[in-house]
C-alpha cells in the first residue's frame, strides 16, 4: 500500500525472508483478494521476468471530516487516492445532527460502488479507543460513541480519530513525510495543530486534558485567545483571530482570505498583520524543533497560505529563535482543503482495516508462519503496509 507494486525478490529482500517462505507467506493474501500479481515485468534484482505484488485495487474507504458547519467525505482506494468527494451542509453540531448527517452523506455517496472496506471519521476531539468521543471542546462533546451510531446506520466499521492525528497518518504514508522516520506536522487554519512522527511511529496524546500546541504561548505580551492566554500560538495564528485583528485595523469586517489577499497586494494593515502571525508561526517551528529534536517540519491546513505569503517574516522568526550555529530546518508546505482532512479519515480506516483483516485471513497467515520456525526467520509483523 505504502510502496506500491513490488517483486516477490524485493518483498523478501525488506522482511528478510527466503523465497519459500515469502511464497508460503503471500498465498494466503492472494487468495483471499487482498493481494494481487501485477503485468509481468523484469525483476529489479535479478533481471528475471516476475509478476509483482500489489494491493488490491477494488478496496474502498471512506473519509469523513467534521468541521461545525459541515461534513465533507472522500471515497478512496487503499492508497488514499481520492475517487469521489462530496459535502454535506451540518444544521447544527450536537451528536444526534451531526450522526444522522454523516450516515446519510456515507449511504448516499457509496451507493453504486462496490464493498466498503471501513469509514474514518476525523474531527477536533480526542478519542482513546476509536470508538467513542471522549472529549471534543470545539463540539461541545464528552463521551460520544459516535462510531457506534454511525456504524449502525451504515453497517460498515467505523473509527473514530483526532482530525490532526489522522491527517499526520496521511502524510506519514501517503504525503510529504512518506519515507521520513521523524517529523512534526503544524497545521494552521480555524485552529492550530500539531502532531508528531518519532521512530516511524505518530505520538499519541492519551490524555484529553492535556493542552495542545495551540495554547503554546509564544510571547506573553501578545494577543489574547479564547481561553484568556496571552500569546499563545492560537492568538496569532488562528483564522479567526487573525481576520480579527485585521478588521479591527481596517476598520471593517474582513475574512481571513481577504487578509491574505490584501497582504498580496500590499496593504500596509494587513501585511502587518500576515507578518506578525508568520514570526509567531517561525517561533512555534523552532520551539517544536528545539524541544524534540525533529528537524524537519512539515506545514499544512486549510489557512498554511499564511507561511507562503509571510515566509520571509517566517524564517525571520524561526532564525531569532535558534542558535547561529543550529542546522537549518528543513520546512515543506503543502497548501490543502478539508478534503485533505477527509484523506485523513480514510487512511485511518485503511489502517484499522490492515489491523482488523478477517480472520479467516489470519488463521491461514497463522498456518504459513507456523512451518517457517525451523528456519528461525521472522514472522510477518502484525500491520501489514
């Protein structure tokens, strides 16, 4: 899924298997459709003519991101390519709304096609097994079984999972940190977010009380946020607040584009205000580089504009930050919409799917594996990507 197509010599070469032993282990994957052989093609290694593996391309997920005033779904393949994408105004945002509208949108979109192989539900909240919304402030939520619901109105199996956590998964396998072991994703838009990869691995936040990077205070003397912080990383950098403070020296209501787009163009209030959210941006970089030792950064959201418009002030903050001597962060930007966030969704149901195989699959994987011991070579690891 993550590599795409690869020779049965290079699969073995990477798990470290003998030819027999990958061949024994695979049947049972190609049997049950996960699995499929390629066009015939030359063999890499060895030059022979050989049939790749790779993943099936009838398998679909679904992606499903909220945001309060609406849902947006993505269908994909089992590479998070997007196939279709669909949007769904939400009325209101208390459970029994938002459950109904979600299922609705699912039933209406997947009708036509084939199986669905699991749904991904991506919001601002934190959940610890899932399943159920443990706490969700942006919704108002505590203790929401929202898989459970969706699940039955759909018959399909749902997960549930904190909309930046999924969209770190995303660009952990599919997107810009593909490849990279450790990274820290900063999203920026109606909030700010940030998730870690150390060791290949997402670092999960268990405990719904415990505050994010968005109220990382990065000077005390600055604005103020919602939550009556001084400085704080969502004072600067959140959509809201800076529409607010541009409209403020404007002296009329304006949105967040309108802000970025009169900074374009040289407005001397919004430039001020693009620049000074841009250094607070560079500062929040460095303090998650220093902090955890990452050097790479990878930037996103629905509002990251905001790091391309203001990157000279953005560097600046960054460089007033670090040292003279520390390496330069490597920093990538990918502009997105909240269909990148659906992504997200959907790549968390392709990784509960890959966890959560039938099981007849693994009582066949368990048979194959068992006759590998006398030749003392690793089993396959229980996520297969």
């Amino acid at each position: 899924m993550k590599n795409g197509p690869l020779s049965r010599s290079e699969v073995a070469r990477r798990l470290d298997l003998s030819p027999a032993s990958l061949t024994r282990l695979t049947k049972p994957l190609v049997d049950s459709g996960l699995l499929i052989e390629g066009e015939p093609q030359a063999d890499p290694v060895h030059g022979r003519i050989a049939r790749p593996l790779d993943v099936s391309d009838e398998l679909r997920f679904v992606g499903v991101k909220v945001v309060l005033d609406a849902i947006y779904l993505v269908i994909t393949n089992a590479r998070a390519e997007i196939l279709i994408e669909r949007t769904a105004a939400l009325p209101a945002s208390d459970p029994d709304t938002v459950t109904s509208t979600i299922s609705e949108l699912i039933v209406a979109a997947t009708a036509g096609f084939p199986e669905i192989s699991g749904v991904g539900i991506a919001l601002g909240g934190h959940s610890l097994d899932g399943q159920v919304v443990n706490m969700s402030r942006s919704l108002d939520w505590t203790e929401v079984p929202l898989a459970e619901r969706v699940a039955a109105l759909t018959d399909l199996p749902v997960t549930v999972e904190n909309d930046v956590l999924a969209l770190t998964q995303a660009q952990h396998w599919f997107g810009m940190g593909r490849g990279t072991s450790d990274f820290a994703l900063i999203t920026v838009g109606v909030g700010v977010g940030c998730s870690l990869v150390m060791h290949d691995r997402v670092v999960r936040r268990e405990d719904p009380d415990t505050p994010t990077a968005g109220h990382f205070v990065i000077d005390r003397s600055g604005p103020m946020c919602s939550a009556g912080h001084r400085g704080c990383a969502i004072a600067y950098l959140s959509s809201g607040s800076i529409a607010q403070a541009a409209s403020f020296g404007l002296g009329r209501p304006v949105s967040y584009e309108d802000v970025l787009g009169l900074a374009s163009a040289g407005d001397v209030v919004a430039r001020r205000v693009v620049d000074e959210s841009a250094d607070a941006l560079g500062r929040l970089i460095a303090s998650v580089s220093m902090l955890t030792g990452i050097q790479e950064i990878l930037l996103s959201g629905e509002g990251i504009a905001l790091a391309e418009i203001g990157s000279d002030a953005m560097q600046s903050g960054i460089a007033r930050d670090r040292p003279e001597w520390a390496r330069p962060l490597a920093t990538r930007i990918e502009r997105m919409d909240f269909s990148e966030w659906a992504r997200g969704g959907a790549v968390v149901a392709i990784q509960r799917f890959l966890d959560n195989y039938p099981v007849e699959f693994a009582a066949a994987r368990n048979a194959a594996t068992a006759s590998l011991r006398d030749e003392s070579v690793p089993t396959l690891p229980g996520k297969i990507a």
